[in-house]
C-alpha cells in the first residue's frame, strides 16, 4: 500500500504528550507507519489514545500500590 506523497510519513508528536504517552506515541506510530496506516489526520486520534493509555498505567500501577479501595 502506498501513502500519498503529500502527506507525513508520521505526525509530529504533539508536545503535551510526556512520559508513559510518548512512549506509546514513539512505538504505535512506528507500527503503523510500518503497515503504511498512518497520515496527518491520525494525530489527534492518536494523541488521545497516547494520553489514555498514560493514564491506564497509572492507574494501575496505583491499584497495585494502594489497592481498589477510594476514600
């Protein structure tokens, strides 16, 4: 599959993205630009699913710590 030519091969990843999403930013674009999925218009997908991804881990990572239990 081919990608427009006029398009970036990966979106430049948005600057509020730190941490545990940028992470996940760096290796689910690279996937995808390995399939030749990935254009322009994902970004703002993408960011979104990055940043919910962070807070997922942390999340977690606080339940492994604290346990379910919320005062």
């Amino acid at each position: 599959m081919s990608m427009n030519p006029n398009e970036p091969e990966i979106p430049d990843c948005p600057k509020f993205l730190t941490g545990e999403a940028r992470t996940e930013w760096r290796r689910v674009t690279k996937e995808l630009h390995a399939l030749g999925l990935i254009g322009r218009v994902d970004r703002m997908m993408l960011s979104s699913y990055c940043e919910s991804w962070a807070i997922w881990r942390e999340a977690c990572e606080a339940i492994k710590r604290d346990g379910v239990t919320v005062v």
